[in-house]
C-alpha cells in the first residue's frame, strides 16, 4: 500500500462545490487501496481578506497575532474538507499544524519547519482514514502558532510527505504543471514533462508561482519526486525529480520572470574590509531579503555597489540604507523601482557554452536596456526595465525554440 501527500491550493477550494470536487480526487486515490494525506490551504482569497481585516483594526507588523489570526484560513478548509469525505462516506479527521505535529523555528509570518512529529498523523491512517492537514502553519518552540509565508502550504506538504517516506507528492493548483514560460504572457509556452530540483528552485525563486522555492529547496534536499498537476482535470502534470530520472536533459528548460523587484545603488562606497558586511548584515537584521549585487571596478579607493531587493520591501528598506550611506561615507544612493527580472533556466548550460550570448543577443534584438546581470551554473539574470519585460520573456521563449515540441 502506498502512501500519498497531496496538497491542493487555495483556489482548488475556494467554493463548496469545488471542495466536492476536490474530495472527489482524494476518494479515486484511495479507492485503488493507497494511503493519502491532505494538505489544505485557505479558501480562494481568504487570507487576503483577513489581511484586510486586519489593518482596519491594527498594526499588520505585529506578527504573532497576524500569524493566530491568517492560520484560521487553512484549519477553516480543512475542517469543511473533511467533513465532506465524511459525507460521501470517506472517513476522514482534520488536523492543525500542532495537532499534525509540525515544528518551526520562532520565526513569525516567516517560519522554518525544523522536525515534524508523525505520531498523530499515522494512527489517523492507521485507522483508514485521510488525514487532512492545515497547510502554512507549525508551532514555535515557545508553542506559539507560527505561519511559513506565502505559498507555504506547498512547503508543509513536501516536509509531510520527506517525514512520511510518500511515494510523491502531488501538488493540485490551477495550472495543468510546469510551462517553460507564464502562459498568460507566452502563447507558445509548453508544459514540461518533467524538471529537475535544481531548475524548479531556481524558476521558484526567479518568480515562477507554481511552487514555493522553499517547497522545491524540501523536494531536492530529500528526495521528493513532486507532480505538479491541475485540480480541474484529470491531464499528466510535471514531475520535479532527479536530474538523472529525467527523460531528456534540455540546455534551457524555462524563462522566469518576476516584477517584484527594485534596484538600490550606493555611489562612492570605501573600498575597505567589511564594508559589505555592513551593507547586507545591516539589511539581513532588519528582515530585508538581498538577490542580485554588483560591485563596480574601484576608483579612488571607492567603489559602487548595486542589489536588488522585493519591491514590496523597499518603502522599508530605503530609511536603512539612508542610514548605511551616512555610516559609510558614501556620496549618496540611487533607487528604480519600475523594474524586472528575467531570466533562462536550465541544467544543460553547465555543459553548452553561448547561452549567455544567445540571452544578451535576444534582448538587444529587440532594444532591451540591461541593468544588472547575475549568473549561477544553470541561471542567467537581468534586470530590465518593467515595461520590457514581457517583450524579453516573449523573446527569449523563440530565442532559445521553447515553443517546439521535444
């Protein structure tokens, strides 16, 4: 008998009817004699909705009761989940993130799972029934209800189904898989059969919204074969699994893309050690995520220095770095926040030179000024300016024949 985690997203049950649908699914898999546990997030736009809320009563940086209050969301979806597979005759029990036995670190609205106690989890399935779980959320080590962030439903389920030895783990959201380039932008973009750990955390993380990163970063570090795969229909998903289990290994597999970006540059920095340790350590204390940096050639013993953080950061950033130029000395900062990512991923550029020329080329082709550019084994990055950038993803889809069949 084998066992199966799967996870279906907010907009899988964001009506009842959809959650009929949804249980459904769940009675096939464990009608061919198979184990399933469920993990849930909230409703359709839920915790948006107590987001809301909440800022018509109070500080929304006050963590650990947002955390009490957006956690509600999941445990809402899976109570009605499972009363429904009781309903059609499924037995079933609803567990939270303290009950499943999900522990993080003390992080609030940020939380990193750090151990899961299965306990409860397996005398539910030893019982017959379905396990179905509250996604996104975990206890601190003080027993405070801590969420993942965004998407962390995503991560809840790969840790469950690592800790749990699954057979995979089933990711059910609104897309049929993996495309090699957002759909909605691209017409041509294909789904992928499959994809490596590797290239799924790095699309996750260059803002492809199929999978958390820290989902896909779970998936590498343990193992986990992974399907992507689309709640509204029965079609082949995208295995996210080994490189060496793959049928083909591709130059480039995808373009990603992200406009949650803006780009802060610091003029005339001194070119003394430590420096970008006060820079980033500064920034990293205050909850503020780094991507791109570049440093320029020296001149006069100073130097430029330029990074990218989330845009939705930067009204908080900008007094920090305010601070740092003053205790730096240097001339002064710059800021653009009209500006986006993109970029090619795939794990055949370790070995086939001219991908980053192909990159540059294809932009130029189509008069695209380059700000930044950053690179990794299977990645190449650049920032442009917004308003380019679904003529860059457009671009680079031909550029590199995504849009032909394997």
């Amino acid at each position: 008998m084998a066992l199966f985690v799967t996870k279906f997203g907010g907009s899988s049950v964001a009506t009842t009817d959809k959650i009929k649908n949804v249980c459904a699914k769940i009675m096939d898999i464990k009608g061919q004699g198979d184990n399933v546990v469920v993990v849930v997030s909230a409703m359709g736009d839920t915790t948006d909705d107590l987001i809301e809320l909440a800022e018509k009563l109070g500080d929304i940086n006050q963590h650990r009761e947002m955390d009490m209050l957006l956690s509600t969301g999941e445990q809402q979806s899976a109570a009605l989940l499972a009363l429904c597979l009781i309903e059609m005759g499924c037995p079933a029990v609803s567990l939270n993130g303290w009950q499943a036995g999900i522990k993080t670190d003390g992080q609030h609205s940020k939380a990193r799972i750090k151990d899961i106690d299965i306990t409860r989890i397996k005398e539910g399935l030893e019982a017959g029934k379905v396990v179905v779980i509250a996604g996104f959320q975990g206890t601190s080590p003080a027993g405070d209800i801590t969420t993942l962030g965004r998407g962390g439903s995503d991560t809840s389920a790969v840790a469950l189904a690592a800790k749990l030895k699954a057979e995979r783990c089933m990711i059910f959201t609104d897309v049929d898989g993996v495309y090699t380039a957002d759909p909605r932008i691209v017409k041509e973009a294909r789904k992928l059969s499959d994809i490596s750990y590797e290239e799924m955390l790095e699309m996750a993380s260059l803002g492809a919204a199929v999978l958390q990163p820290r989902a896909a970063e779970f998936a590498m570090l343990y193992n986990v074969d992974v399907e992507v795969r689309s709640s509204f229909n029965n079609n082949p998903g995208t295995i996210i699994t080994e490189v060496a289990k793959m049928e083909k290994q591709r130059v480039v597999s995808g373009v990603a893309h992200d406009v949650n970006v803006a780009r802060i540059a610091l003029f005339d920095v001194p070119d003394n050690p430590g420096v970008a340790s006060v820079i980033f350590k500064t920034l990293a204390d205050k909850g503020i995520n780094v991507d791109m940096v570049i440093q320029s050639a020296m001149r006069d013993n100073r130097n430029d220095i330029a990074f990218t953080i989330e845009r939705k950061e930067f009204e908080r950033a900008r007094p920090v770095v305010n601070e740092i130029v003053m205790k730096l000395g240097a001339s002064g900062m710059s800021y653009k926040t009209d500006v986006a990512k993109v970029s090619v991923v795939g794990a055949g550029m370790q070995t086939n030179p001219g991908v980053a020329g192909n990159m540059f080329d294809a932009l130029a082709h189509k008069n695209i000024n380059i700000h930044m550019i950053s690179t990794s084994e299977i990645k190449i990055s650049c920032v442009v300016d917004e308003d380019d950038i679904k003529t860059a993803v457009q671009a680079l889809h031909e550029k590199f024949g995504l849009d032909q069949a394997e």
